[in-house]
C-alpha cells in the first residue's frame, strides 16, 4: 500500500515530510541528480534516518518532490482567487507556474530516469496544471478581464513555450518579459465586451 493510501500522517510526521519535500526541490534544482540526500535532510532539518523512511530512494524522493510541486500549482488557485483580482491572481500563479518549470528542469535528468525505469512521473500533472489554468482564466473571463478566444490549452502551450526557452535561473528576467508579453496580449482590450 502507498503512502497516500495509508492512514494520514501525524502532523509533525507531515511537516517533516514537507519540509523533506521543499528542500529536495531547492537541492535538486541546484545540484541536479548529483545532489547529496544529506545536504537535503540537512536543510529539511531532519536526520537521514528520518529521509530514509519517507523516501527509501533517491527516484521516491524525486518523484514525490516532482508531484508534489504539481499538486501545490493546483492548490494554490483558490487562495489567488480568494485575495486577489482574478487577473492579478493568473498573473501571480504564472510566476508560481516559472518557479515550477525552473525546479522541473533541475530534476529533468532524475525524471526521466524514473520514467525509463517505467514509473511514469507526468501522470496527472498535465491534467492538474490545465485544471489550474482553467479556473484561473474562467475567473477572468467571468470578470471581463481576458480575451475569450483564447483558452485554457493556449495559455498552457505559452506558458510551455516560456518554460522550454527561458526556465533556467539565470534567465529569469527574460521569463517575466515573456510572461507579460503573454499576459498582455490575453488582457481584453477596452474596446470589447
């Protein structure tokens, strides 16, 4: 039986497994398939002991820190949405949406050995990520702020475009240009509506 499909964790066995989770995306992202699984329970603050029973190998602890970043753009919606503008809140989630691409690539080399070994990484992070961008641009279109000839699969294509061309830590500053560019021109122009 999975770890998801097991009984729910105690909270402090949660928070270590998160914070297990959120280093191994800075290390991986950092240091690539390369990086050492002590310097990431080091910086989760939790011994290797403690790493080693949430995750008994290096390919568990890729695949989960790789899902987990998938369920985290989809959970994030409804909270832009509750404090933010619908506009402001796409804007803000493909911000998230970079950081998520930029953190992929650091693991791309650990996913796709994964994914040769048969286990399949993606499953369901497309579907999430549309999810996501769905409800985003439903939100905005409600409110009149977007185009609607434009949708959901379009603004992923974009968003995957930016991603293939401009993830890379040091090209950050081009992503924001492009994901303006891209938001720009999915803004509904005065003149309509």
């Amino acid at each position: 039986m999975s770890r998801d499909a097991a009984r729910p964790l105690r909270a402090d066995a949660q928070r270590n497994r998160d914070k297990i989770l959120a280093a191994a995306v800075r290390v991986f992202t950092e240091e690539g398939l390369d990086a050492h699984l002590e310097r990431i329970a080091r910086e989760a603050g939790v011994g290797t002991a403690t790493l080693y029973r949430n995750f008994p190998t290096r390919e568990a602890l890729v695949e989960a820190a790789y899902r987990n970043e998938v369920a985290q753009l989809r959970d994030v919606v409804p909270e832009l949405l509750a404090s933010r503008p619908p506009y402001e809140a796409l804007r803000a989630w493909t911000r998230l949406f970079m950081d998520y691409a930029t953190a992929k690539l650091g693991m791309a080399d650990a996913l796709r050995a994964i994914a040769a070994a048969g286990s399949n990484p993606y499953a369901h992070s497309h579907d999430m990520i549309r999810s996501a961008i769905t409800t985003l641009m439903d939100a905005c279109a409600e409110a009149g702020a977007i185009r609607t000839d434009i949708g959901p699969a379009d603004m992923f294509a974009a968003l995957a475009g930016i991603a293939l061309t401009s993830a890379e830590p040091e090209q950050r500053e081009q992503a924001e240009r492009l994901l303006d560019l891209t938001l720009d021109g999915l803004r509904r122009a005065p003149s309509e509506g």
